[in-house]
C-alpha cells in the first residue's frame, strides 16, 4: 500500500491527525508526511483544522475532506437508490417495510451464527465486528471505563440509507436484539447526522461479565 493511501486509512479509521501523529504511526519523518499530506491536499482529499492547545501556535491537524469518499465508494450505490424507489413506487411504504424486515432477519441469521460460539459479550462484539467488516464497514471495538464501543468507520450502504432511513433504524434493532441477553445498545454517532463515522454505546449488563478498563 503506498503512503499516501495509508494516510487516508489512517484519517478515516482514527480521524484528524497532526503530521507527528501520522509520522510515528509510519515510522516516517514529520517532513516526508507533510509532503505526501501536501500532494493529497492538492487533490483536495484531505483539508485541515488549527486547534488551540493551550499556550503558544495553534496544532495543526490534518483531516479527511468531502471528496475523499469516492475513495471508499459506495457498493452498487446507484442501483440500490434506484431499486429503493422502484420498490417504493411499485409496493409502497409497506413493500419497503417487508424488505427491510426481511434483511434484517437474514442478518439476524448471520451475525447470531457468528457470535453463537463465543459466551462472553467480549468476544461476541469482537465476532460481530469481524463480520461488518467483511461486509465493508470498517468495524472495531473499543472499551472505556467498562462500556463497549462498536465503531463503524464507513457505511457501504450510504447512499441506500440516506433514502430510506429505516435501513438504521433497523440495524440498530438487530444490534440490540442479538446484545439483549448481556448489554444495552445505543447509537452515539451517525454517519447520516454529519459525524465521521457510527459508533454505538454497548453496556453490559450488571449480571453480565465485568469488561477490562483497558484494550
């Protein structure tokens, strides 16, 4: 993989970045990683931000700019809108609803079948985010003061969600219903909403396993 794509992973995984940040994680110096964010800025794939941080010259960090997402381009996003609205138009509101349901049980069926082996609420988000991946959502969890996070840093679905916005609503159903047993799933932020990326809250039960402060 080149630098420069690299520099974008990063960006999209983990957010801004100063050029230190992105330089110790590569192991480059600070001025090679100016360069290649120079280049991609040119192509207008990545903007940035000055923060003030304390005393003295605002920190610059490096950002992911709107065009970038033609870099993790939509599957089949055209056809899918275009389907959405045919099943709209031809079946309703309804027809839609069925279908919705329909993928929802499918995943249901599929990401039960993953985490089924697995008892801990750990290792079943570790499964689950192993299969969202695959499926192009960029998925990982993280643990903070014994809460779970799911992070998602795309959604290959977009374009589909954006119209017809039952789609989330029912992924965040499926989320809730297979965590049922151990924790309590809520969406902290949405894609959809203008943030970076979904991430959603999982905290276990209190008769559920005691999660590590630390991953």
């Amino acid at each position: 993989m080149k630098t420069a794509d690299k520099i974008v992973n990063i960006l999209k995984v983990n957010g801004p970045q100063t050029a230190k940040m992105l330089a110790d994680m590569l192991q480059l110096t600070s001025m090679g990683v100016r360069q290649h964010l120079q280049a991609l800025a040119q192509q207008q794939l990545v903007t940035v931000e000055d923060r003030i941080e304390g005393r003295g010259r605002p920190t610059r960090y490096w950002l992911l700019a709107e065009a970038s997402q033609s870099l993790f381009a939509d599957r089949h996003d055209e056809l899918s809108v275009q389907l959405i609205e045919s099943v709209k138009s031809v079946f309703g509101d309804s027809g839609m609803e069925q279908l919705i349901q329909h993928r929802e049980k499918r995943q249901q069926q599929l990401y039960a079948s993953a985490i089924a082996p697995h008892q801990e609420l750990a290792a079943q988000l570790a499964a689950l985010a192993q299969k969202r991946t695959e499926e192009g959502y960029m998925a990982s969890v993280a643990v903070e003061d014994g809460v779970y996070f799911l992070l998602e840093n795309h959604c290959p679905i977009c374009s589909a969600a954006s119209h017809c916005l039952n789609f989330c609503r029912s992924e965040l159903q499926l989320f809730q219903t297979l965590l049922q047993p151990l924790a309590t799933v809520e969406r902290m932020e949405h894609i959809l909403d203008g943030s970076r990326r979904c991430a959603y809250r999982i905290t276990p039960h209190t008769n559920a396993e005691s999660c590590p402060d630390e991953q």
